[in-house]
C-alpha cells in the first residue's frame, strides 16, 4: 500500500477545501488534499460566481448578521484578484465587475427613496437612460451593486494547481476514517494510506458522515434547489437579482455564464418541490413578467436540483456565516457561500492554530 505523510490532510475540492489549502501551502504546512467527485456537479461547479457585498441580505433596510458578515469579503476577493490578498488571484477572469438589483413595483420606489436618505454601501441608482439593453423594456428601477461575478471553473483551476500531485482523485468513504484513541490517524483507502497530524473535512455534503466516523458528529442541513437553465440567443448577458413587490428575498437572480443564463434565487428553493416541466413554465412566467424586453419564447429551457449543504440551524434557515468546528484534530467546515470562503479560511487556521 502506497502512503502519504502530510501534516493537513482535507477531505473535499470545492472552494472550502481548495481555499483551506492553498493558505496553508502559503503557510510552508504539507496538505494532501482528496476529492472523490466523479463527474458530478459539486454545489462549488454549480455556483453562478457571484461574489456578494451584503446588499441582497439588508433589503429591509437595516444591516442583518448575514449582510455584516458578507459586507468585508468583497474588499478581500478584489486584493486577491490584484494580486494583494491572502491567495493571488490575478489569473481568474471577473465575468462582470457589478451586479444589478432590478426592483418592480412600489418596491423600486421605495428602495430608492431609502437610498437617497440614507446612502447604502455598495449601492447606486442607474438612471433610466443607461439601462442596459435587458431592462430598457421594463417597469422596474434598476441600481446597481458592487457585487460581481468570477469565473468559478476558473477559480477552482487556479487554486487546484499548487496542489500538484498532492490533489488526490479519491473518494474518502467512513470506513476508511482510522481513529486511534480520541484521535483520527489516517485515511485508509483501498491502495493509498494518507497519515496527518490533522483533518479537515471540507466535504460539503459528505462532511456529516465523515465527521460521524472520526467521533465528532456535526449535524447538517440541506436546502434543495431546482435552477433553471435558459440556453439559445441572449442579446445581452444578464447578472441581476429581480425583486417583485416587497418580497425581501430576489425573486429570480441571474447570472450569463458560459453563454446561458443561470436562474436561482427563490424561483429555484420554491420549485425544488416542482416537477422540471413546472419548474420551467415557472421561470418563463417570471422572466417574462421581470424582464419583458427579451423574447424568452425562443430559449430552451433545463433545470438543475442539487442541495445545499450547511451546519444545521434551528428554524432550518440559511445560516449567516461560514461554520468551522474542531473535535479532536479534526475540523469540519461549510462556507454556506463561495463569498464567504475568506472569513471561512481565516476561522479554519485559527482553528488549525497556524
Ligand atoms: C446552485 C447554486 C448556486 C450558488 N451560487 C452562489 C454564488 O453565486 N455566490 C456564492 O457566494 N455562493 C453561491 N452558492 C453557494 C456556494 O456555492 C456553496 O456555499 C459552496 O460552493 C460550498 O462549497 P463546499 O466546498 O463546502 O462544498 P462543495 O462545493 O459541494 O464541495 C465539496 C466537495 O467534496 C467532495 N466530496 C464530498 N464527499 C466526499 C468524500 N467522501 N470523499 C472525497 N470527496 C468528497 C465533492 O465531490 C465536492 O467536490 C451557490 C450554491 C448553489 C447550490
């Protein structure tokens, strides 16, 4: 049996194990890092980029835990996108350098004529004449937020590469969890053992079984989704959240990548129940209510379920911030956003004590 002997070894390549590596690779730590995914999509390859200022989160007006939370972390993306911050990112492509907030309805007014007593950060009202050609057709006010859009595949590529040889193509099941004493030893694969003096279970979905199997169970939730795929002609890429009259949440949220708009937002946790062909005349009746100026008869249309994978919470709900718990010289974490994967990684090496 072959084996490895690092000092950190992290379960899972999504942007929480991948983050955690790469800051302790630029720490001199040996990290071996395993990821099992067999073509799949992870929730890190199904998100659509957006990296949050906190705006979406305090649209009732007043900062909340999870608006404060995230309102830091796009400071800390735009130094690692100029090559200034704790990962230098100045390779990943930002797909748009904004995002817009599209408010129909009294809502519109209301939220602006809030912006103008009192300013938020990150937040500025388009006048109408520079609507961009997707919401020139509209009835709604259109702001726009310093939230922007990175090329997740791209971002992904780039922290997997100083991995090397050390990003391992295997699936950690719990069996191979080895736990000698109050301690986990090893993970014991079929032909590869990897020895560490610390674990990092990072596995999203799979954190809860493998935190079980080293003694430390964590309780998880999950918050399914059904996103909608719009593909076909699109005269102009769309990255906006659309709020309909006083919902606090956007209704749709949009992001144009790879040439097709992806669809979330509460359209997608609404129609997680629905079956596709419902989720799909669900989303063609909002994009055409939201955005009339586009012809969406002429897309075609696909839908996407997969579940969110977070530290379960009492009412259910989206947690506000990135979770690290240690248990022995484990540490199991969820980042609950892409956003908040630097927050995530500065609990994680407090945790690890580096
Ligand atoms: C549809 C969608 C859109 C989103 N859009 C955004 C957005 O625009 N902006 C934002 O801030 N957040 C967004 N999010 C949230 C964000 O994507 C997630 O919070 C984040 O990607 C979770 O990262 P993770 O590394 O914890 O999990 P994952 O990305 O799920 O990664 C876990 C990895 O572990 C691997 N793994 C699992 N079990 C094992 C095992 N036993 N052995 C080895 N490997 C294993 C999996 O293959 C996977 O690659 C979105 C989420 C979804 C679902």
């Amino acid at each position: 049996m072959n084996r490895i002997d690092v000092e950190v070894a992290i379960v899972g390549g999504g942007i929480a194990g991948l983050w955690i590596a790469n800051l302790l690779l630029r720490r001199g730590i040996e990290v071996a890092l395993c990821e099992g995914r067999a073509g799949g999509l992870s929730q890190t390859s199904a998100a659509q980029g957006i990296i949050h200022s906190g705006v979406k989160y305090a649209l009732e007006g007043a900062a909340t835990p999870a608006s404060q939370a995230i309102a830091p972390m796009a400071a800390r993306w735009r130094r690692c996108l100029a090559g200034r911050g704790e990962i230098d990112l100045r390779s990943v492509p930002v797909l748009s350098p904004h995002y817009h907030l599209w408010a129909r309805g009294g809502l519109g007014a209301k939220l602006a004529a809030t912006l103008a007593k009192q300013p938020w950060a990150g937040a500025e009202q388009v006048a109408a004449v520079d609507y961009p050609a997707p919401f020139e057709r509209g009835d709604g006010t259109l702001f726009r937020l310093q939230d922007f859009v990175l090329d997740v595949p791209a971002l992904c590529q780039r922290l997997a590469t100083p991995l090397g040889e050390r990003l391992l193509k295997v699936r950690v099941e719990p069996r191979h969890v080895a736990v000698a004493g109050a301690k986990v030893s090893a993970l014991r694969l079929d032909a590869l053992e990897v020895r560490a003096r610390r674990f990092v279970f990072a596995a999203g979905a799979g954190n809860e079984a493998l935190a079980a199997a080293a003694g430390h169970p964590t309780p998880m939730q999950r918050r399914p989704l059904q996103q909608v795929f719009a593909h076909g002609p699109s005269p102009a890429p769309i990255f906006a959240h659309c709020l309909t009259d006083d919902a606090p949440q956007p209704a749709l949220t949009i992001a144009t990548v790879g040439g097709c708009d992806a669809i979330g937002g509460a359209l997608a946790e609404a129609g997680a129940a629905r079956s596709e062909g419902e989720q799909v005349a669900a989303a063609e009746q909002a994009l055409q209510a939201a955005l009339p100026g586009l012809d969406w008869r002429r897309r075609r249309f696909d839908t996407l379920r997969i579940d969110r994978a977070e530290p379960a919470q009492a009412d259910g709900r989206r947690p506000q911030q990135a979770f690290a718990a240690i248990g022995g010289n484990c540490l199991t974490v969820w980042p609950v956003k892409l956003t908040l994967a630097p927050q995530l990684g500065d609990m994680a090496l407090k945790a690890l004590g580096t």
